[in-house]
C-alpha cells in the first residue's frame, strides 16, 4: 500500500518517518539501481515515473553510501553513468540541499574532464581505476570537496543518516511531493 500524506503528518518520530520513507523506496524500486548502462538507463526511467520528491530521495542514495565508505571521486567511479548523475544532482536540488548541489556539480563537472578514462579504467578492471585515481590530480581537485560534503553530512555532523537525513525534512515540509495520488487526483 502506499505511503499517505496522513501517514506522514501522523509520524511524529523522525526515524520511524525515515523507515515508513526507506520502505516506500523498496516497494517502488526492488531492484535498485543496477550496474551495467542498460540496467542504469532503465533505473533513471523507473525514477521518472515517481513522485518529485521519492525521485529526489532515491536518486541521493548512492551518494551517501559513497560519500560514507568513499569519495566523491571514487563515486564517479562506482556510479560512472552521466543519467544518474543528472538525477543526482536533480535530486539534492529537489531536496534544498544547494550546498551541496553546487559541490556535486562542481565535481560532476571536473570528473567529465577525465570522463572517458575513468570508464575504460573501471570496465577493464577497477584495481586499475584504483591505482589512477590515487594522488591523480583528480582525486587532488576533488577532495576538497568531498571534505567539505564530510562536514556538512558525514561522521561527526550531527547527522544521523547523513545525505538521507534530507529525506524526513522534504517530506514534512512537502508531504504531496512524496505521496503517490490515486488516479484522477494528479
């Protein structure tokens, strides 16, 4: 069943408005994103059959896993498809994170410069990517970037969920943004 506008205004716990979120994302996308272009290609058209806001929340989830395990270079990497990106980027503007919109944006654009080699050295094989990436210049361009989204969203930032802490906010704030309307209420 869908998650409701009612059901949102009724959440008064924060993690339990995250959960109710986090669940509605697994309902409507089972099989997350996929890894080849075409599996990608078919994620980023999943995504625009969405609600604005389930579209923004799912297209930053990546990017928090990267932003927590990696960088924003070695995002690029894992997630080396200009579509997702877009939505990305898409995304943390849908959710108000301007901040953080304009650094994914000013990487997103430093990682077109090495776009091409990037995938050819992750579909050969991404230890190669690996010893690339390290002290490249970059990985020199981009971590300051990556640190500053560290600041704002990672360990230490006071924010539990990171990135996805964004998504209880956008949903209190613009709950019809978020909710699937019954056919003819659209």
């Amino acid at each position: 069943m869908a998650l409701t506008g009612a059901e949102i205004a009724e959440c008064t716990d924060d993690a339990e408005l995250f959960e109710l979120l986090g669940q509605e994302l697994t309902e409507l996308l089972p099989d997350g994103e996929g890894e080849t272009d075409a599996e990608l290609d078919a994620f980023v058209a999943k995504l625009a059959t969405l609600p604005v806001g389930l579209r923004a929340m799912a297209s930053i989830y990546q990017l928090d896993i990267s932003l927590a395990q990696d960088d924003l270079g070695w995002h690029f990497a894992n997630w080396h498809h200009k579509g997702y990106c877009d939505e990305t980027l898409r995304g943390l503007r849908e959710l108000e994170a301007n901040e953080a919109a304009d650094i994914f944006e000013a990487a997103f654009k430093l990682a077109q410069k090495h776009w091409d080699k990037i995938g050819e050295l992750v579909a050969d094989d991404f230890d190669k990517f690996a010893a690339w990436y390290s002290d490249s210049k970059f990985e020199e361009a981009t971590m300051p970037l990556t640190r500053r989204l560290w600041e704002m969203y990672g360990e230490g930032s006071g924010r539990e969920n990171g990135l996805l802490d964004l998504w209880v906010q956008y949903a209190r704030k613009w709950p019809g943004r978020v909710v699937i309307l019954p056919d003819g209420l659209g």
